[in-house]
C-alpha cells in the first residue's frame, strides 16, 4: 500500500491498465490466440516492470517527464491491440450509419483541397502536439506539474484502450473502397497508420482523447436563475425547468479538464459570485479548477488580457488544442460573435483571434452562427 501511495499519477494508471490488459488475457477474452495471448501477457509484465522501475529510480526530469511516460502509453496502445479477435459487424454497422447519416463522404468529397490537407496535418499534428504542449506548459506555465500533465494525458487514453477488448472494429478506412477527399498529405498518414498503428479502433478515440486540454471561462454567466428577476423575464420567460437545464452550474460532471475562471476585479459582485460558485461545483465534482480576480478590470476590460502574449491569460491560451473541439472554443467563438454584433476589431487580440479563427474553419461552428439560425437578420 506505501508504494501505491508513493506513486504519481500516471505510474499508478499505467499499473492499473497493465494488471486490467493481463487479466482480461490471462481469464476473460475467449477466442484469443495463444500467441497472442502470450504476447499480451507480456507487454502486460514488461509495462508493470517498466511502471516499478520508473517508481523505483531517482527523479529525473528527462526521464519522468519527456520519456518514461510516453513509452509507458505506446506499450499500452500497442499490447491492447493484440486484444482483437474478430470485427463486430453490428457495431460497424452502427458506425457506418452514423456515418451516411451525417453524411460524413459526401461532405468530404466536397471539402477544398486546402480543407483536406489541413485536417489530414492535424491528424498527424496530434502526435507531435503532446510534446509541444508539455514545451508550452513548461514554458509558460507559472507553476508547471509534468506529473499531473502526464496524468491526464495517460487517464485518458487508458480508459480509451480499456474498451477495446468489448468494442471491436476496424477503422473506415479499411471497410470502404476509395478515398474521402483528395489529400497528397493523406498517403503519409496511411503509410504511418500502415507502420505503427494497431490496425483498429480504440472507442472512444484515444487519439482525440488526448486532445482535451484545458477550459479558459471568463466572466462567464453559470446560473441564469438572477435573470428571471431582470427587466428580461416578461421575454424570456425562465421557469425552473428552464433554469436548471440551462445553467452550466447545474450541469457539473467528473472531467479531466483543468477550469480557471476569472472575471474582473472592478465587476459587480455578482460576477465574483457567479465564478466562485462555479469554482466550487467543478471541484465538488473532483475535477482541478483555479480562480483569479483581475484587479482593476471591468466587464468590458476583463479579456485585454488577451491583446498582450505576454499577460497571463494569453499564457493559458496555447493549452488549447485547436486540432479538437473543447469547451474553450465554443466559449471564445460565441463571444467573438457577440463582438462581430458590436463591430468590435478582434486585431488586437492575436490569441483570442487565433483560437476564434481556426474554430470558424469547422462547419459546425459555421452553421452555428447566429446569423445563420432560422429568423435571423440578414446583417446587424
């Protein structure tokens, strides 16, 4: 027990997914071949001796931080793909659906080369953005922690490669003649896949696992209930059901996404109010989050933060993985809209622009537009 406690976090989730992997080789998965089940057995030991070594060794930040932690997830991605047995075809058969039914080709086919290209380089980008974020939150963080990065990023892709043994398909592009989209970049893509991949998918996606990585919340409303005692309520008409369904507050769940809500010091208490209350329900649900007043600002003032690389919030900016959609973006896209109402110019803001842009450049995010809704005014 005083060498499990001694453990960081994501030597602890690599030991509980190695014993898990080894057990559903050694007892549960009927149809596994003996070689393969010897195989998984041992990656499985060679992950828990790698997992007691990493514990057992001096801290060493190349070591603990750069290698030992990827190695430990390869290990594990590779070794729970020798878990598949045979395709479940009714599953596919769910997935294509879903697929025809957001019409998934046909939108492909259609997609500008430029388009094409640039998901085809995020895709590939994912890899090399987890050492780049790990930079970036060395490098700008004002108190980086490897271990708790680390830990999300194996937390995540764990619980991804635990389902695979129960949930067990092949990817698109196995099952489906013919390329999506025309993409020079997606033959390097196929050839990698090709080389290193396990052959099937992980569900959920491991790979879009590790791309959720932080929420940035600024003066953010997260209980809309003070609104059906505003001048608004005759319109509006908020009830209880109302209230509770639409209130982030009220929609807390467990999340390895890390929160820092903040809002201007000169605002009027309710805002204060609103965040810390916020504050408390993430952190009552277990998730990590972080408060911070901005002396000084107002309500209107509270993002110039944003226009200066080197404020704090701009700092926060780069954990944001634009490769995949997060809360972080829905967030900032909604008030770049509100700004474009107010012809507000997003110029000085280079981070909070860089996020708003590469979020537009995703169809949902298009369509979403209020402009774009059913009644909506041609222009304002």
């Amino acid at each position: 027990m005083r060498f499990l406690l001694s453990l960081r976090g994501w030597e602890l989730a690599s030991l509980l997914s190695f014993v898990y992997t080894g057990l559903v080789a050694a007892f549960l998965k009927r149809g596994l071949p003996p070689s393969a089940r010897i195989r998984v057995l041992g990656g499985s030991v060679a992950g828990l001796l790698l997992t007691v070594a990493s514990a057992m060794a001096p801290s060493h930040s190349l070591w603990h931080g750069w290698l030992l932690p990827p190695a430990l997830l390869l290990l594990g991605y590779w070794t729970s793909g020798l878990l598949f047995v045979a395709p479940m075809k009714q599953i596919e058969k769910l997935f294509a659906l879903v697929d025809r039914l957001v019409e998934v080709r046909r939108l492909g086919s259609r997609a500008p080369v430029t388009v094409a290209e640039f998901l085809e380089f995020s895709y590939a980008a994912v890899f090399a953005l987890i050492p780049v974020a790990l930079a970036l939150h060395l490098a700008l963080s004002p108190a980086p922690d490897t271990d708790r990065f680390w830990t999300v990023i194996l937390v995540t892709d764990f619980i991804c490669f635990a389902a695979l043994p129960w949930i067990q398909t092949r990817p698109p592009r196995a099952l489906e003649s013919g390329e999506p989209w025309s993409s020079s970049f997606r033959s390097f893509n196929l050839r990698w896949l090709g080389s290193a991949s396990i052959q099937v998918n992980t569900f959920p996606s491991g790979h879009a696992a590790e791309a959720l990585a932080a929420a940035l919340l600024v003066s953010g409303i997260y209980d809309i209930e003070p609104l059906r005692h505003s001048y608004l309520q005759p319109t509006i008409q908020l009830d209880d059901g109302i209230v509770r369904r639409n209130s982030p507050l009220f929609g807390v769940q467990s999340c390895a996404t890390p929160v820092l809500a903040t809002w201007g010091g000169d605002e009027s208490e309710e805002f204060a109010r609103q965040s810390t209350s916020f504050h408390a329900a993430w952190q009552a649900a277990g998730n990590r989050s972080e408060l911070r007043a901005q002396p000084g600002a107002n309500h209107f003032s509270a993002i110039h933060g944003f226009a200066d690389p080197e404020h704090p919030l701009s700092r926060e900016i780069p954990a944001v993985r634009l490769d995949q959609i997060t809360v972080a973006d829905i967030c900032l896209a909604s008030q770049a809209a509100g700004a474009s109402f107010f012809k507000v110019d997003l110029a000085p803001f280079p981070a909070f622009k860089r996020v708003v842009d590469a979020a537009m450049q995703n169809d949902a995010f298009a369509r979403a537009h209020p402009l774009k809704q059913p009644g909506a005014p041609a222009s304002v």
